[in-house]
C-alpha cells in the first residue's frame, strides 16, 4: 500500500521577469527516504527550497509539505521543517547564546 508523499510537486515553476529559475519540476519524496538536491550554481536549488518553504510563491505549478501548501500555510510547514540557509545572518560581535537569545526575543519567544 502506497502512502500519500510527505513532498510533492507538479509542475512547479518560478520566474524572475524573464529569467526561468525553475522550470516545470515533478517529484515526490516518500516518508523515510533520503532524498537532495544537486546542480551548479544557479541551477535552481535555492529557490526550489524557498518555494517548498513558502519563502517565494510559485510562478505556476504547486507543493505540498507533509500535506500543507506552502503557499497558503506557510505557518504550519515552518513548524515541522528545519532550515539553515548558507549565509544565516547570525552577528559576529554576539557570542551563539546572545544570537540564540536576540533571534528568541524576535520572535516574542520567552527565554525560559
């Protein structure tokens, strides 16, 4: 018996103006497995992630994360996705307590 694919996408698509980043892209990942992304620069990577994230919408084509739409629900894939970006944006003059707490504060989060 099949379960229904924790990612999935069909035909997903994303331009900047004129520039296709990605283009019309198919796939689903079943529970358990391992799966990733591999290309050159500029081959789409990042922005695939931000979609699936609901970081950026869709030009055409849609998601699902674990059943919720990204685009929609963006909320609720946060809540069960981990990501770090290459460049996390953290402050060399803090020490990682002191950016934990800052980012913790950000976010109306209680620091117990």
């Amino acid at each position: 018996m099949s379960q229904k694919p924790i990612i999935e996408t069909q035909n997903l698509t994303k331009s900047y103006g004129g520039q296709v980043a990605v283009n019309d892209l198919t796939f689903a990942v079943e529970e358990g497995e391992i799966f990733g992304f591999l290309g050159p620069n500029g081959s789409g990577k990042t922005t695939t992630l931000l979609m699936l994230l609901g970081l950026t919408e869709p030009t055409r084509g849609w998601a699902r994360v674990s059943d919720f739409d990204p685009t929609k629900e963006p909320i609720k894939v946060k809540r069960i996705v981990g990501y770090i970006p290459e460049n996390v944006g953290f402050y060399d003059d803090m020490d990682a307590i002191e950016n934990l707490l800052f980012i913790a504060r950000l976010n109306n989060m209680p620091e117990s």
